[in-house]
C-alpha cells in the first residue's frame, strides 16, 4: 500500500431541491467521509490506498462498503458490527452559501472502533497513514485507536500525515485544541485550513501558525488557504503557492480532501513540496465544480503533470 487511513464514513442525503430541508422530497445518495475521500482521490490519482473502519452490519453499510471497494480502495480491513448502525447525514443546499449538514452518527458502529480493530502487519507495510482530527472527536475509544496507529506508524517509519478537520459539531474548541495538538505533536505532516490554524494555535498569520506546529514537533506544515492557493514550511524552505481559479463553486465540502490526495500523490511520486502543494490546489479547486464529497475527485488523467511543475509563487 502507498497509502493507508482510517475513519467514518457515512451515506450522504443530497437533496435534488434547494432551499431548507423540511421541504426537501427528493434525495440523491452517495457517501461522505473526509479519510475515504482521500482514499478514493490517491486512488483515482493511480495509488494504492487501503481505508479502515467500522460500519454497520447493514444494507447502508454495504453499500459504503461496496462503494468505495468499487473506487479501487482497498476494504478488506473493514469490519461489520452487528450491534450498531452505519451513520448518515444530509446536506442542505442554499443558492450562493456553503451548504449546511446535519449529521446522524451518535452510537454509530464507526464511534465503536477501538485499537483491536487495526491489523499492525496491515499499516505497517504502507509508505503513508492518513489520519484526521474527526476521529478521535467520535469517541474515547476512537481517539484510543487514533493514538495506537500513530504510535505503530512511527515505530515501523512509517510517514503520518495529519488533516486536523476540525468539527465543531462534534466537540468545543478548547477540547479540539488540547486534543488535536498533542496528536499534532506526533506526526510528521500536519496539513490544517487557515481558520483550524487559528483554533490550534491561535496565531492568524500562516507563517506564524506553521511556527507554532513546527515548533510542537511536526516535520512539515500545510496550511491550506482557500483561493489563495496554499502555504508551507518545512526545515530549510517555505513558501506560498498559488491557487487555481475557479469560475463557479458549486460545492465546497470535500476540496480539503481532495487537495490532501493531490498533495500525498505528488510526494508519492518523488515530487518536492512545492510541486506536491500545487498539485493539491489543483485537485482541490477541480472538486469544487461538482456537487458530492467525492464525485469531483479528479482522475490522473485529468491533470496535467508538465503544467503542476511549473513554479507559480508569491
């Protein structure tokens, strides 16, 4: 495996309408979950990922299961829990404003995971384990297994990347703060938007933010900026790297992702940092032209390598 992340995965509810969901008929399904994004954006890209979870021993469960299996990535680490449900959530679309969710997924089966459910001989074969700061806001027992796969990780060198997808409908700030930087501290890419900079660190500026992470023990920082591209510093270099311009944005949620598939892609490829964060805007500003977590995610084929190695900075 290239890559290996682990996380919950959800069946997601677009409504065909906009306007608020109480006069919402018609619902398209499809999955959301900001580790399998990634696990289907590096496989998309040409990787090979492997996503672990916990799901429901449910027709929702398989069908996520089903679904990302058929994406290319790797589930045969997946376990089915017969006691607990396969979470869902729903979208609700506004004209011109990022769409708001709701989510179901107290008690869910992926809230159950625990250290028991990874297979060491499964990530320590990998180059990369992705983890996000969703995780450990599930539950204790989740945050447990979050912990334990970093730990197997490091002591098998393997590199660990670290979206910390800060939920504020799962817990305060102050708790993710506490939390995130400490896991923060044990890997070695941490790759935050500007505004969980803020929260993590509470500096404004992106070099200061990426400061204050490299000074708490991560190797690398990433701070993702929007349309304004991306910022990054590691020993000996930093820099901006601009954005693509996008004409029309017609659904926001999932871009982070698919800019940390782009961005692990380009390293996977012996890129430097420089070319990997331009490869990250790219696939990053190419999902927000498509409604759905994933269904933006490019294809190879659909970016261009000579023109990602072009150096384009402020």
């Amino acid at each position: 495996m290239d890559v290996i992340t682990f996380g919950e995965t959800m069946v997601l509810f677009n409504p065909v309408s906009v306007g608020p969901l109480r006069y919402a008929a018609q619902f398209e399904k499809t999955i959301g979950g900001a580790e399998s994004n990634v696990a289907i954006g590096l496989a998309r890209l040409g990787h090979q990922v492997g996503w672990i979870s916990r799901l429901g021993n449910d027709e929702f469960g398989l069908y996520v299961r089903n679904f990302i299996r058929g994406e290319g990535v790797d589930t045969s680490r997946v376990v089915f829990d017969d006691q607990h449900p396969t979470a869902v959530f729903f979208k609700e679309r506004q004209m011109g404003q990022e769409p708001k969710v709701y989510y179901y997924r107290k008690g869910s089966a992926a809230s159950h995971m625990t250290p028991h459910d990874l297979d060491p001989a499964y990530i320590t074969q990998a180059k990369y384990l992705h983890v996000t700061g969703i995780t450990p806001a599930l539950s204790p027992s989740c945050a447990d297994t979050v912990n334990h796969a970093i730990e197997l990780a490091n002591q098998n060198h393997i590199t660990v990347v670290f979206d910390p997808n800060i939920r504020l409908k799962l817990w305060s700030k102050e708790e993710a703060r506490d939390v995130l930087m400490d896991v923060a501290s044990k890997c070695d890419i941490v790759m935050p938007g500007i505004e969980e900079g803020e929260i993590l660190t509470g500096e404004t500026e992106p070099e200061h933010i990426a400061a204050c992470l490299l000074e708490n023990g991560s190797k690398v920082v990433v701070i993702k900026l929007g349309e304004r591209g991306a910022y990054y510093a590691a020993a000996g270099e930093a820099g901006y790297v601009e954005g693509f311009p996008v004409k029309q944005i017609i659904d926001p949620i999932g871009a982070g992702d698919a800019f940390a598939a782009g961005f692990l892609s380009g390293l996977l490829r012996g890129w430097t940092y420089k070319e990997a964060v331009r490869l990250g805007n790219q696939t990053g500003a190419l999902a927000l032209t498509v409604v759905g977590d994933v269904e933006g995610l490019p294809f190879w084929s659909q970016v261009d390598p000579d023109h990602n190695k072009k150096e384009v900075f402020r």
